[in-house]
C-alpha cells in the first residue's frame, strides 16, 4: 500500500507536531519530510507531497489547496520569533529586507505596511533600514536592535484577532479516517509539550518553554479562521 506523503516544517514552533507523530507511531505509516516554509509549500503545490504544514500564504498562491485538521502554527500574542527588526521607528522606514523563507511574514509586513502604518518602503536586497526576520534565527536577536516590531503582536492590535501562520493542508483526496488518525497525532504532540521542550537544546537568551508553551497557539480555532480569511483577502 502507498504511504502517504507528508512535509512538516523544519522549525522549533514545529517540534510538538513531529514529537506526536513520531510518539504515536503514526510515522510509521507515513513518508515524512521536514523542510522551511518555502521548501513544504511548493512540495505541496507541485505535487511532490499529499498533506504538509504550508505557511497560509500558500492558500494564495496555490488555490487548490484545502485546510485540514484542528492544529496551526499560530499566535494569540507577541509571537516572539516573527519580526521586523529595523535601525528607525517603523514611521521613517523607507526601505525593507524581506526573509526569502518566509512568504507568508513577508506578506503580512506588507499588509501591516500599507493598513496599519500607512507606508511604503521599497524593497531592498542589502543596505535597508529594517529586515523581516522569522523563526529559530530569530532567538535570542532582540536585543541586538533599536526598533524591534513583532508582527503577531501588530496583527493582533491591527485585527483584534489571532494570526495563523500555518496550516496543515492538503490538495489530494485523502481519506477521513487517516486524517482523523493523524490529528489524534498532532494532538499527543501539543498536549506533551513539556516532553518536547526537556528534549530540546538550550537556547540563549531565549525561552523556549515560553516560546513553545505561551507563545505558540496550536489550536486551529474559529477565531484564527476568521483571521486567515481576513488576511488573505488583504493580500
């Protein structure tokens, strides 16, 4: 029998998912791949993979996809590894390094940009007054910069809702009893939590038990759903 295919992204925010999979022995009956947002998306979108964690940017670019599951990777407050860290307050930013791993943090720097700030900054390869940056590269950095902007924080303030930074998603007819199964194994992963974080290496300057406690919503909740609508008619 064909195993299902399956992408999972490469970050510590990812960790639960993969600890359950594999905890549950659901990794058994699946092909499993891990790679950063870009790499999950298109494996995805040029049907490489049947089922992945996708940045929801993905839903944009590749229409065809459907959301499955009750898990994201997801923020109700300062997120603390999505940011745009910059030398000037966000009013003065006139030019803007964009995380090439990152469409989804990307776009919703944009949106922020145009709605919430009401700023253009051009785009800019080097020598730009602020960067977007996300995930594992970003701990421990906040530090290092005057202006530091978290964009789940923004989005929030923005929005009055959560944001969902990724999805589990899916573009094959895949059948319900297997989803089922495989939602059970995120589940075991984001309900051990504490399991995960003791395996972890120290990060410093960074928590990670807040990071993958607190920070991280895993629940793929109405509210985050009507986020998600919300910002990708923005974009």
């Amino acid at each position: 029998m064909k195993k299902i295919k399956v992408s999972i992204l490469s970050y510590t925010n990812s960790k639960p998912f993969l600890y359950g999979i594999q905890k549950s022995g659901f990794v058994n009956q699946i092909e499993l791949q891990e790679g950063l947002s870009f790499e999950c998306a298109q494996r995805l979108g040029n049907n490489e993979v049947d089922l992945a964690l996708v940045p929801v940017a993905a839903l944009h670019h590749y229409p065809d996809l459907t959301v499955v599951g009750d898990f994201c990777i997801g923020a109700v407050m300062p997120v603390n590894s999505v940011f745009i860290f910059s030398s000037k307050p966000i009013e003065d930013i006139k030019t803007i390094k964009y995380d090439p791993q990152s469409r989804t943090s990307n776009h919703l720097a944009k949106v922020l940009f145009k709605n919430k700030w009401a700023i253009s900054p051009k785009e800019r390869q080097d020598n730009a007054d602020a960067f977007v940056l996300i995930g594992d590269a970003t701990f421990g950095r906040k530090e290092e910069f005057e202006y530091v902007y978290d964009l789940a924080e923004e989005w929030i303030l923005f929005s009055g809702y959560p944001f969902a930074f990724a999805v589990w998603a899916t573009n094959k007819s895949i059948k319900p009893e297997f989803l089922s199964a495989f939602n059970k194994a995120l589940k075991l992963g984001v309900d051990n939590r504490k399991q995960v974080i003791a395996a972890l290496p120290a990060s410093k300057n960074f928590d990670v038990d807040d990071y993958l406690m607190n920070r991280i919503s895993y629940e793929f909740d109405d509210d985050k759903k009507t986020a998600l609508n919300m910002f990708l008619e923005l974009i």
